[in-house]
C-alpha cells in the first residue's frame, strides 16, 4: 500500500524563501528531507534547511499506518554553530542500525578547503524523532581537488560546446556497517585526471562518532573509455557485503555523452575502483541551450539497491541519442536507461537493461487486463434520439437532455453535456424510461450509477431493474440522501452469467406542489 503526505516547504526567513535541490533519505525511524533555501523574487540562496518526517511505524496512525506524520524543520548549520552555509547538504541513506542515538548524517562538500587540503563536512543527526541535536565535523582528505579552478564543461565528439557538468557540491550518501559513503566531483592538480571534472568517491568510518576517520577515497576517471574522459554527476551506493557501485556520465573528445558505471569490491587496493562499465554510451552529440549560456545535462544519475537480496544494484541515467527536429539552431536529444547490475563477483558486470525500477517491480503485482464496461454510451453523450438507449416519456417524448433543458434545480450532468432527466413536469404526471441490454460478466457483477434528486413538494420514485426484477429503488423521502450526484452500487451478481440482461431506469412523478427531479448519469456494470 502506498501512503502519501504533502509538506509546506515554503520557509519564512525574514521573507518567504522557496526550496531547491531536495536530497532524501530514509532510516529506521524517519524520512529525512533537505533542501536550498532561496528567498523569493530576488532569487538569493540564504541558508540550507532539513524537514524530519517521523514513520510512525507500527504507532498507529502515522504515515507508514496510512496517517499523518510529525514534521519538524531544523537549520543544521545555525544548530552546530557554523557562521557559514554549506551549499547543499546530503543525507544519508541508512542500512542497518548505526551507533548510539544516530537517526543519520548530513554530508556537505561543495570545494571546503583550507587552501592547501580539502575537507568533508559531516552532520550528525541524533534522536531525530523526539529531540533532534546535531554534530558537526570536518574530515580531512587531504589536496584531492584544485579548488582555484572552476569546474570545466566536458568535451564531447562531434561539436565544439562542451557538456555542462555543474560544480562540486555532495551529490548523494549512504551509510552501512560503520562507513559513511559519499561522492562529488573535483578537478584533480595533479595525475591522469589534471584539469579535468572527476568523479569522487569517499570512505569515512563512523566507529568512534566522537572521531570520524577517513577510511578510503578515490577518482573514477574513466581512462579505459578514453585518456581524456571527463567525468561527472556521480551516485553512489553500498551493498550487503561492503562493495560499492558508483554510476556516472562520462563525455570526452572522443565520446558523445553516456552513462557509465563501475565497482569496487570490499576487498580492492585503496583508492582504486575496477574497470568502467557502460549502460548506455552516447549516440551523437548534444546542444541543448535553451537560450541561455548553459547546455546542462543530467541532473543527476541515481542509483538504488534492491531490497530482494540487497545485492542487485539499479542503475538509472541519460545518454545522448540521435539528435532530433531542430529548435532554436539546437536539436540535441537525451534517453534515460535503466539496468541492475552486481558487484560480488570478479569485473565490472555488463548491466541487464530494464524498464522497471525495484520498488515497481517488487511491489506490485502484474498490471491487469482493464475491464471493459459493457454499457453502451454509459453518459449518454451519443444524445437523443440515442442508438444504445430505449427512451420512453409520457410527458416529454424522451428522458435524455442537454444544456438547453435548463438544470431543473439540479447541477445539470455529471460529466459530458448530456444526461438522463426524469420527471421535471408541472400540471401532470411523468412515466418515463430508460433501457439497454447488456452483456453482464460472468461471476459477479455490480451495477452502478450517480444520482441526484432535487424534489420540489411532489411524489414520486424512480427504480433500477435487471430483467424486469427490481435491484434498486427511491422515493421523495429519500432527496436528503442525493442532494448532488452520488455514485450508487448495486450488487447484481446474480445475473452474472455471461449473457446479456435488460437493465433499466423506471420513474413516475405526480404533479402537485411542484416537479421532482431525478437525475441519473455515468452508468457502468463492473465485476
């Protein structure tokens, strides 16, 4: 079953400020939510916030019970003391259960350097359901990322404008068996990878969470497709036994852009990964502006572990295919590709392609065959005179009416223009009919129908009958019940053999204080 909560992200913050750029992440307790807060009409970024979803599982009536959760919203930096923001703070997806009172951790990287090395910024979460607090550290990786220069646009083959490829904030996180995950992009000084936009991938142990520790880090360059391959907008995610999968984008002068992937086994040499694996390579360049100065791509890949066997990793990002109608002097054109893969053998696996997502795929069952409702023109929108309906009235000449019939105190049809009036006579009495023979399935079946009544002082009743029997029935008294279209269902299973039935609608109002109106419309047999 899925539930669904809606949440204000608007935030005042001396003004109004809208959100942007939300990261998500779950653990045992909460969904957590981060987002860029930016002020509205002049656009400026102001400070980072987190929205706390408590699950409520098991509480009974919370989200994960199909009720409402308790949402708090926190500002991480002002609660560590940070006189500075972190622009875009990531939370980390949590597997297992972590030390001490941790819900989980806020990874912030964005190029923090203090002119010679870089660092991590870390957040942790604690109590996040009753008292959130919050601790912050920094974790030294060392001159990992020539931060003087802007992050460069990737060349690709075909055309001379390069693929945008953003800058170098903390992409996602993931958090498993002590190790916090995290990946961004750098432009390393130094090495194969000199100048270019690489994607990063970081170890931190969590052991002592008074001391994080670096444990392991390491580009993904994607030499093995091309020496001078960029990459960028990476993922990445853990699995069961401790090996990472880390999906990317990768374009170079000899490669239009694509998707790539690579993984690193628990046991690999440190700061290595094994060679890079291709979901979807580039098919022709890509030149898509929209205008502005920017031919951004692909933000951003994804990539999730499926809960089967907590092994099967899912892989999902753009590639450039074949380009298309020209607009604007532009005609580049981008696919998506999904495909599962694992880490726990020898390689880089070739992925296996799909359609499906995990969650889809494992949660829900074969999509039927849609029943076809038997009913012809159940909305009577064919008009008058109607080929599927047998209208009879003694008042009217015929029971089905438009716009132009005026709405007799009722709201008129309940879809479409047209639908079935009976009664609505001053001065005499009103006999009126509708009929059709139906094929009913076989098993059970239902009838069901909308209707309202707006009765004005008169008698009168109108009636559902299957081959003449009667299988519904109202009268004057029962208005109150129908003061607008209300659907009703009538179990009609046992004329559900297969074969066809005459179903129909049967009305007599007398004259005398005024007409009753019955309106019926959207008529349907379903199993």
């Amino acid at each position: 079953t899925w539930y669904q909560q809606v949440i204000t992200s608007t935030v005042n913050i001396g003004t109004p400020h809208w959100a942007d750029y939300p990261g998500l992440a779950v653990d045992d307790e909460a969904i957590y939510i981060t987002n860029n807060m930016f002020s509205f009409g002049t656009d400026v970024f102001d400070s980072v916030r987190l929205w706390i979803m408590d699950k409520d599982a098991g509480a009974g009536g919370g989200l994960y019970n199909g009720g409402t959760s308790t949402v708090t919203i926190h500002d991480p930096d002002a609660a560590v003391g940070l006189g500075f923001s972190n622009f875009t703070l990531q939370p980390a997806h949590m597997f297992g259960t972590p030390p001490g009172n941790t819900g989980t951790f806020l990874v912030a990287y964005s190029g923090l350097t203090d002119g010679v090395n870089e660092f991590l910024n870390v957040t942790r979460v604690d109590n996040p359901t009753t008292s959130p607090t919050f601790t912050q550290q920094f974790v030294a990786l060392g001159d990992i990322d020539n931060t003087v220069a802007v992050m460069p646009d990737a060349p690709q083959s075909g055309s001379a404008t390069p693929i945008e490829t953003n800058d170098r904030r903390a992409l996602n996180a993931v958090w498993r068996n002590n190790s916090l995950w995290t990946t961004a992009q750098v432009v390393p000084g130094s090495g194969g990878d000199a100048g270019e936009a690489t994607a990063h991938w970081v170890q931190v142990n969590t052991s002592n969470l008074a001391s994080l520790t670096l444990t392991d880090q390491g580009n993904v360059g994607g030499d093995d497709i091309d020496p001078g391959a960029y990459t960028f907008m990476p993922s990445v995610m853990v699995d069961s036994g401790g090996n990472m999968a880390i999906g990317f984008a990768l374009s170079s002068p000899n490669d239009f852009a694509g998707a790539y992937y690579t993984c690193r086994q628990a046991g690999d040499p440190a700061g290595t990964v094994q060679s890079t694996g291709t979901l979807a390579a580039g098919q022709d360049f890509y030149v898509r502006t929209f205008g502005g100065p920017r031919n951004r791509w692909g933000d951003y890949s994804g990539m999730a572990l499926d809960p089967s066997n907590g092994s099967t990793f899912w892989i999902y990002n753009e590639y450039a295919i074949t380009r298309g109608t020209m607009i604007g002097g532009e005609d580049g054109r981008w696919g998506t590709r999904y495909g599962s893969f694992d880490c726990t053998g020898g390689g880089t696996p070739t992925p296996t392609p799909s359609n499906f997502l995990p969650a889809i795929r494992k949660q829900w069952a074969p999509t039927p065959t849609p029943f076809a409702n038997p009913v012809q023109d159940p909305s009577f929108e064919a008009g008058t005179p109607n080929a599927f309906w047998t209208e009879t009235s003694t008042a009217w000449g015929t029971p089905l009416c438009t716009f132009g019939c005026g709405f007799g105190g009722g709201t008129g049809p309940r879809t479409g223009s047209w639908w079935a009036w009976f009664g609505g006579v001053t001065g005499s009495q009103e006999v009126g009919s509708l009929s059709q023979n139906v094929t009913f399935p076989s098993g059970t079946a239902h009838l069901t129908f909308y209707l309202e009544i707006a009765a004005t002082g008169t008698t009168g009743f109108l009636d559902a009958r299957v081959d003449g029997n009667t299988v519904f029935s109202v009268t004057q008294a029962d208005a109150p019940s129908y003061p607008t279209y209300q659907q009703v269902v009538v179990d009609v299973s046992a004329f559900a053999d297969g074969g066809q039935h005459v179903v129909s609608f049967n009305s007599t109002t007398n004259a005398g204080a005024g007409p009753m109106n019955i309106f019926v419309d959207d008529i349907a047999i379903t199993p």
